[in-house]
C-alpha cells in the first residue's frame, strides 16, 4: 500500500478535522481557513487523478484492521477520482464567486458555521464518491442532507426557511426510504458492504427466491436516491429551494450535492445490484420514463416562469431528467453519457447560479426577466459567463453540453433499437425548449431596455474573488468542450473498473 | 412466515402510518412526529433482526465465545447509529418549525406558504 | 365547582366535539389562539353546554370543506393501507424471526463473536463492533450530531446584541418564580445522574452502555440543572465558549485518532494502542478514549440544543 493511496482517507478526515476546528474560528481566519482547505483538497484530489491514471486500476483500501466483509473499506479508481477533482473544482469557484453576496446575506457570527457546513459536505462528498459500504453511505448522506438544509437556510429570510423546511421533509421520506432498503437488503443478504451483497444478490437471483422482496429493496433505495436528487415527480422542493437561497448556496446545491447522490445511485447500481438484475427488475424502464418526462416537463415550466432563479432551477429539473435517461438506457455507453453529463451539468449550473446576483443588481434588484434588458451592458463579464452558460446548456460546439448531447445521441444509434427513437425525438425537443428559455434571457440581456426604468448602477462593480472565478468556471466550461474526448476516455475505462 | 414475523408485520404498520403522516398532514409538528414514528419502525425491524431464539445478548459472560450463545451483534449496532441520526434529522426540522412559527404565527404548512408569497407582493 | 372554561368561554366538550366534526385545522388554530392570546381574567358569559356543535355561519362553504377533509382522510388512509399492504406481503416472504439459520447470521456475525473480545479487547461485543470493526460508521455518525448542532445553533442563536437583551429581561422575570421542590430534588439527583452517566460512559466496552448512552444521561443531567436553577446559574460555566471548545477537542481527537488508526491497518503496520488486559477499566484499545469523546459531544449537543430551544441562546 504505497503513500498516495491513502489520499482518499486523507481527503475524507481533512474536511472533518477541519469543520471541528472551524467552529473556535471567527471572521477573517475563518474564511482564510476554509479556502486553504478546500484548496488543499482540490489539490490533493488532482494529484491523486494524476497518480491513479497512472496505476491503471481500482484498490481497496481497508478502513481499519479487519479485510472486508469483516471491517470497512473503501475503494478507488479512475472514475472516483474525475469525479471527486472536478466536483472540488467547482466547490472551491462556486464558493469563491458567491463569496461577496454571502456575506451581506448572512450575518457575520454565523458565517463560521456557514463555512463548518461547507467543509462537511466537502468530506461527506468524498466519502460518497469512495466508499464501498452501504450503511457508510448512509450516514454520510445525511451529514449532507442536514448541511444543504443549513446552507439554503442561511441568510435567515422567511421564504429560505419555508424552503429548507420543505426540503427537510421531503428528504426526511427518502432517507427513511432509503434506510428501509439497505436493512431489508442487509435481511436478505447479511453483509453491508457492496461487493459481498453483490455475490449474494447475484445467488439470490439465479435461484429465484425472493424475488418480490429483492424488487422492493431495488424499488426502495432508487427512490429514495432519486427524490433526494430531484428526479421528475419527486422536485417540488427544488423551485422554492434554488431560488431563495444566496447564490453561492445554490450553485453548491445544485451543481454539488444532488450530483453526490447521483454518483451514488450510479454506484450502488453498478456495485450492489449490477446491471442485469436491475433491468430484470423493470424499475429501469421506470427511471428511463421519468427521465424523460422531467426533461420535457422542466423544461416546459422554466418557459412559463418569470423569476430568473425559479427558471434555471427548473432547468436543473430538466438536466438531471437527461442524467436519469442515460442511466434508464441500461447499457455501459448510456452510463457513459450519464456520467459525461453529471460533470458537463454540475460546471455550467453552478456558473449560472453565481451570475444570478450581480445580474439581479444590473436590473435595480428586480429578479424578474422582464427587467433583464440591457443588463449586458451594466455587467459584462456577469453576462458574457450567462452567456457561456446558456449556450453550452442548449449544445453549442466547443462548450461542455455540446459532447454530452453527443455521447446520448451515440448512446442509442446503432446500438439500442428499443430506445432510438423515444430518446431522439425528447433530445431535440429538450433541446429546442431549451434554446426557447435560455437563448430568450441571453438576448434580451444584450438588447438595450427602455432609458426610464428603476434606477440600477450604471456599471456593476464585482470583487476579484467574483471576476476569478467566473474565469475559473468559462475556463472549465471550454476545457470540458474542447478536452471531451480524453475525459470521455478517462470515464470509460473508469467505468470499466468501477463494478 | 406470516404467523411468526410479528414484529417486523408490526414494524411495516408503523412505517406506512408514519410516512403517510409525514407526506400528507399540514401541521408541522405531525409531520415530525410521522419522521419520528417511520425511523421507529426501522429500528424495531432491525432489533427484531438481530434477535435468535434461546441466546443472550452479546455481553461476553463467563468466557463463553462461542458463537451458539449470543444474538447478533450487527443489527444492535446499526440501531445505535439510526438512533443518533434520527434525532440529529427531527432537531433540525424542528429549529426551522421553530423558525416558521416565530415568523408566520402558525404550523400550516399551506398557511405559511400562503402568508410567504402574499409578504412577497 | 364551576365547570372549567377555556379563554373562548367554551367547555372542553364542546371543543373535542367541534374537533371531531372539523377535523383538525380548528385544533391548530385554537391551540395557536391559546399560546397567543392572555389568559382571561374573567369568564365571558358562558356557551350553554348543550350546543356541541357551532351555529353553520357559512352553509355551503361549510360543507366543501367538510367533504374535503373527510375525502382527505380517506384518501390518507387509503395509501397508507396500500404501503402497508405491499411492505408486509413483502416482509411476510422473508427470513424468520429468531432463526438461527437466516442469512443475517453468517460468517461475519460469527467473526465478531467468536473472536470480538480478542481481535478489540473489549468485552461488550456491540462496542467492540462500533467503534472497531465497522469505526468509520460511528465517526460519520458523530459528525452527523455536529452537523445538526451547527445548523440549529445557526438557525436559532439569537444574532444581535437586542435580542440577548430581551431574552434575558425575560429569564429574569421567571426566576422570581423558581420552583422549592424542583431545586431541592435538582440538589439530591444530579450528582448522582451525573455519576451515573459517567459510569456508563467509562464501562462502554464492559457491560451494556457506551459513549452515546451516557453522554445522554449525562446531557439530561445538565438539562435538569438548567431548568431547576434558571441560566443565569448554568450560565456561569455552561456558554457557548465552553460548547465550543468541548466540541473543537473531543471531534478532532476522534477524527485524527481514527485517521492513525484507519492509516496502520491499510498499511498492515502495528498500533500504538494494543488491546490490553480484558476486563480493565483502560483496555481494548482507544475504545475507551473513543466512548470519553462522544460522551462529551453528545451531552453537550444535547444540553446545547434544549437551550437553543427554550431562549435561544446558550
């Protein structure tokens, strides 16, 4: 066991040490702190992408004295570590850029306790990404659940807190969900960790005992997965909670966390039930279906809405049906274009989220769209990034969405006869609606308003935290775009050792 | 198996009654206790788990390891850990109802939600 | 002896009555209009008690919403049946209760018993399992306490100085009434809880208890005091300096010990901390240490959070 493969236990206990010492922490320490951490840890997870390309395979590595089954474990590879350096990317300049708002927004005893949740969910990500253990990622899962409910109601306004509340509730049921499942699961099998519930799974299966329990145990834990990650009938919570957290709030949640459990889904699909037991179950179809139900009908309501913050929520809804359509196709490559999509999706909400704010200021405060007009002008380099976010949502070349929509269109040609054509004609659709909403705000953004509206700066003024990272973000956007082919050829072997 | 299942039969009631309780009233506080009956259920189906007729509880006592004395060890341990983030998940909920109550005078939910988007007008 | 009557001048029967028939917003709003309202000083003229049911005011709106709600309920129950239904046809196909032969009781369950007391030193086999063979469970379960403790303390502390101030004119106002009994039981009972907690805590890997256990104990203890003595008596040693400071020592011991723990078994290298003889008070390892950490961080989330809950501050 060489020294970097114990990066990963270094990369979940930092961010714990951390939180703990963050507490005694006040004011400009604090922030200094949180940011060195959560720079350690981007680093750290680089270097370890850069180490584990090179060993070429998955490790486990026992957490404790005891070899699996007997004791914990938690294990590596190169889709792991994609994963976990690009979602730290994105942390670190979602939390850079919303840094300005965030701190007229909470008030200042509070933001040492604002940045505790960051790093607990910062630990809690890695956790997810690397474990190997049911009942870890449980428990894990829920130092998230509670830190999101922490971050959106951070700034202490009425609405943010009827909206932390309705979010609490209803991830409360799929907690309780979710826990059902793992102990009718543990009932079935007697292990805790993955791959021995695998092989047993597998057992179960062949001889055909069980089979209701084994198809309510895959039916309980998706579920309760997707509600958590704002699947198509289970995203009431994510209007409310989207658009009246602070920006920074937002972009953590949308482009973070829901991905976390995304990952994991993805995970326990590939690792506990496998493949073929979970298209034997049908609830894949299930997934494929609402995935493509939350992508029309996202996308139908972003149109309808006039808030800008409701409308890129409603947007997330969309994207997230595209990732449960890759994943509801079953096959390595709809798995492939999934987890394309997790990363191309997380880069550009984020960067949305994070212009919402000197947006809203271009327009004297209002969030509504109509008030947009002429905001390119007042904040160019806020609307120059709107811009690289909306069209790289839509699919234009050289941006991230472009080889994600490709990788789906590759998905089902020549290969999936079945799902061709329901998953061609939503592509253009979605697509369509998409330019429809997204393309409507980037014009209206550069087409000069009436000269009698609410008085609005004439220019507005942005930190340098806030100017760094949108240049961080456009960057990420055009490197996803430009690099597709060698991170598709990173995920694809990372997906070939990640069962 | 259904004769002799009773406690985890039991657990399943408890379970229905708590998620409907927790999705579908608009008081608040049942909504918690909904939480709070759901998570009970789980951990008496766990401890039910646990539990093989005629052994004791995992204690060592008089030297005994055999492995033909004592009940399962691991269902007790996972009962101990759903406990804590049970009670983390209802204190939480419960500062925001504490939260909504000081602000909108009321634990309806759909009243809140009302009062919310008129004090936004 | 006059019947008892509630601020609305109406007898408890006819207010479970009018539950009964208008379902439970009118419960809601009546024990909201209690909290809300001062109580009466004098009775208004009194409801005769032979009208259970309240003049209909609103006829037809009346009945929509008595429809609605009893088509609600039904609705409620209905699914509610159906989960119930499917889980228990579910849970009635699967292993026994108390056989010996289910799945559940494999070779890993036989591991921890056969060979819990040697491999962790620590004769209470559940301990042995939690904060050894499966430890990195119980460390997310510890940070998932001091999540939740972060997000209500950010929540409910009371953030400007106004606020503080108000709140304690308002502990002031109640300590002139401070109950005799209640002290003077609090004087004889918590030492004794708290010996009791400490116990428990300390035997964590010896008999039944543990970390959790007694750090609750512990917690109700101070929890006690706090009501019997009012804060301004635990808030002399009780603030949220020492919250924080027990919290920042006993999670970064847990975290960083568990981290060298967690490094020599992947690396196969020995551990300091050796198991001991079997049966001592300091044996098995860090568990003890381990069980001292969450104590301490269980009893003070817990005080912590009844104080954040009674005045908002601690």
């Amino acid at each position: 066991m060489e020294l970097w493969q114990s990066l990963p236990l270094v990369s979940i206990i930092l961010p714990l040490f951390s939180a703990a010492v963050m507490i005694v922490l006040r004011g400009k320490g604090a922030r200094a702190f949180c940011f060195a951490v959560l720079g350690g840890e981007t680093l750290l997870s680089g270097f370890f992408l850069i180490k584990i390309r090179a060993f070429g395979q998955s490790y486990t590595y026992p957490m404790g004295h005891y070899p699996a089954p007997f004791g914990n474990e938690i294990r590596a590879g190169l889709f792991e570590a994609i994963a976990l350096f690009f979602f730290m990317l994105i942390l670190l300049l979602s939390l850079a850029g919303g840094l300005h708002k965030l701190e007229e927004h909470v008030r200042k005893e509070r933001m040492p306790l604002y940045y505790a949740m960051i790093l607990l969910m910062t630990a809690s990500l890695s956790a997810q990404i690397f474990t190997n253990d049911l009942f870890t990622s449980y428990v894990f899962v829920e130092i998230m659940t509670l830190a999101a409910a922490g971050l959106i109601a951070a700034h202490g306004k009425g609405r943010a807190i009827l909206a932390s509340a309705r979010y609490m509730v209803m991830n409360m049921v799929a907690s309780s969900l979710f826990l059902l499942g793992i102990v009718l699961l543990y009932d079935l099998t007697g292990h805790l960790l993955m791959s021995p519930i695998r092989q047993q799974v597998a057992a179960l299966a062949a001889e055909g005992q069980y089979k209701l329990a084994l198809i309510v145990v895959v039916g309980l834990i998706t579920v309760g997965l997707s509600i958590k990650s704002a699947l198509f009938p289970f995203h009431s919570w994510v209007p409310d909670a989207y658009g009246t957290a602070s920006p920074a709030s937002a972009a953590i949640m949308s482009g973070l966390v829901s991905h976390a459990y995304l990952f994991l889904l993805m995970k326990i699909i590939y690792r506990v039930f496998g493949t073929e037991l979970f298209a034997v179950t049908g609830i894949e179809n299930v997934l494929f279906v609402f995935g493509l139900a939350g992508m029309l009908i996202g996308s139908i309501v972003a149109i309808l809405q006039q808030d800008l913050k409701r409308m890129i929520a409603y947007s997330s809804v969309a994207q997230v049906g595209y990732i449960f359509m890759g994943i509801g196709l079953g096959s390595r490559a709809g798995m492939l274009a999934a987890a394309f999509h997790l990363l191309a999706h997380a880069a550009c909400k984020s960067m949305l989220f994070i212009t919402t704010d000197a947006l809203i200021r271009a327009s004297g405060g209002s969030s509504d769209l109509r008030d947009l007009r002429g905001a390119g002008f007042r904040a160019r380099l806020t609307a120059a990034a709107f811009a690289v976010g909306s069209i790289s949502m839509v699919g234009f070349p050289f941006l991230g969405g472009f080889p994600s929509k490709v990788n789906f269109v590759r998905a089902v040609i020549d290969i999936d006869p079945i799902h061709r054509i329901p998953v061609l004609i939503f592509l253009v659709l979605s697509t369509w609606l998409n330019t429809l909403y997204f393309l409507r705000a980037v014009i209206s953004l550069y087409t000069m308003g009436k000269q009698d509206q609410p008085r609005r700066e004439e220019r507005v003024r942005t930190g340098i935290a806030y100017a760094l990272s949108l240049a961080g973000f456009i960057a990420l956007n055009a490197g996803l775009g430009l690099f597709s082919q060698r991170i598709i050829n990173g995920l694809l072997s990372g997906l070939s050792m990640f069962s | 198996m259904i004769l002799t299942n009773y406690a985890e039969i039991a657990a399943m009631i408890l379970f229905g009654i708590g998620l409907m309780l927790l999705l579908l009233n608009k008081n608040m506080i049942k909504k918690i206790i909904g939480f709070s009956m759901t998570d009970s259920a789980i951990f008496l189906y766990l401890a039910a788990k646990g539990y093989i007729s005629g052994r004791k509880a995992p204690i060592v006592t008089d030297g005994v390891t055999s492995a033909e004395a004592y009940i399962n060890p691991i269902p007790a341990g996972l009962v101990l850990t759903g406990i804590v983030v049970s009670v983390a998940s209802s204190a939480v909920l419960l500062a925001l109802t504490v939260r909504l109550y000081r602000k909108y005078h009321t634990l309806n939910l759909d009243e809140i939600t009302d009062r919310a988007r008129k004090g936004e007008e | 002896m006059a019947r008892q009557l509630d601020p609305n001048g109406q007898s408890l029967y006819a207010r479970f009555s009018r539950y009964l028939s208008e379902g439970d917003d009118r419960l809601d709003q009546d024990m909201i209009r209690e909290v809300d309202a001062p109580p009466a000083v004098h009775d208004p003229e009194p409801v005769p008690p032979s009208a259970p049911f309240p003049p209909v005011a609103e006829g037809v709106k009346t009945r929509h919403t008595r429809v609605a709600t009893v088509a609600y309920q039904l609705i409620a129950m209905l699914l509610t049946a159906a989960i119930s239904m499917l889980l228990i046809w579910t849970t009635a196909k699967l292993p026994s209760f108390g056989d010996a032969q289910n799945p559940a009781h494999n070779e890993v369950a036989r591991r921890y018993v056969e060979n819990g007391m040697d491999e962790t030193g620590s004769v209470n086999l559940v301990t042995g399992m939690i904060l050894d063979y499966r430890a990195f469970d119980t460390l997310g379960e510890s940070n998932v306490l001091f999540t939740a403790a972060c997000v209500v303390l950010m929540l409910l502390r009371s953030g400007s100085r106004e606020e503080r101030i108000e709140i304690e004119a308002d502990e002031r106002m109640e300590d002139r009434n401070r109950d005799e009994i209640l002290q003077t039981a609090a004087r004889v009972l918590i030492p004794m809880i708290m010996m009791f907690g400490c116990y428990v805590i300390l035997n964590g890997h010896l008999s039944p208890g543990g970390g959790f256990s007694g750090g609750a104990v512990i917690g109700a203890a101070m929890i006690l005091y706090l009501n019997a003595f009012g804060s301004g008596a635990s808030g002399r040693f009780l603030t949220i300096r020492t919250f924080r400071f027990v919290s920042v020592l006993a999670l970064s011991f847990y975290s960083l010990s568990k981290a060298y723990s967690f490094f020599t078994g992947a690396n196969h290298l020995p551990s300091v901390f050796t198991t001991g003889v079997i049966g001592n008070l300091f044996s098995a390892g860090l568990i003890p240490y381990l069980n001292i950490a969450v104590g301490l961080v269980v009893c003070f989330t817990m005080y912590a959070f009844f104080a954040l809950f009674r005045k908002g501050d601690i």
